[in-house]
C-alpha cells in the first residue's frame, strides 16, 4: 500500500469513529425518573398444581391489585430490592412442598430494579415472604 492510501484509510476509519463518538448513545427506552412499574410472577414448579399468576404492579399511580399501597410503601423502605423487603409476621404459612418460583423484574423510580427470583415453599408462603410485594 501506498502511503497515501494508508493515510486515506486512517483518516477515514478516525473520523467515523468520530461521529460514532459524538452520536448519543442508544438506549432501551427512555424511562421516567419516578416511574415505578414491577412485573411480578408467582409460578408452580413443574409437578406443582396451581396456574402462574403475572401482574404489574404500579406505584404512581398505584395499580388496583389487592394490597398495591403497601407493596410500593414496602419497595420505597428497601429502594426498589425486592430481596430487601422483609417478610410479613401478621400471617403465617403452612410449610407444605408445594414450589413455587417468585420473581419480579421492572423499573423502581426510573432505575432498572436487579431481577429477582427465589422458589419458596409454596404460594401462601410466597405471599408474605416479601412484605406484601406478592400478595396478589
């Protein structure tokens, strides 16, 4: 090659990595910084009887789920980590086998929450494992 056509090259490949650097940066979605909205999922293991329930829980506004409020009060007290949210001692739970898989993924306050994802006992265990976050 010619040292012209090296230059030729160089210079190309520098100044479109250029404009790549001064392009902004793509992002998923741009995601309000107070919206809070958090796929929750309680499903059976296999052999486990019982259907898989999926809701989406909302905290501004509050969606219309069965103890929504005292989810988002509960998720604000741990900021957004469902695995921070302790278990509720108003209720209990037999501690018959019957697995179940918990998990919730979604945005806390415009942050991506870190997904989370246990099998507990069963699905009333499931419901005050976390405070009220799967009680529905």
């Amino acid at each position: 090659m010619t040292g012209i056509t090296l230059r030729t090259i160089l210079g190309s490949a520098l100044l479109a990595g250029g404009i790549g650097a001064m392009a902004p940066a793509a992002t998923a979605a741009e995601v309000p910084h107070t919206l809070t909205r958090i796929t929750l999922s309680v499903v059976p293991e296999p052999g486990t009887p019982g259907a898989p329930k999926h809701v989406v829980l909302t905290c501004d506004p509050v969606s219309p789920l069965p103890h929504a409020q005292e989810a988002c009060d509960e998720l604000d007290l741990a900021f957004g980590d469902v695995a921070r949210v302790p278990p509720r001692h108003d209720e209990f739970c037999f501690q018959v086998r019957q697995p179940v898989t918990a998990s919730a993924t979604g945005w806390w306050r415009g942050v991506q929450i870190q997904p989370y994802s246990e099998i507990i006992t069963n699905d009333s265990c499931a419901r005050i494992a976390h405070g009220h976050v799967f009680a529905f």
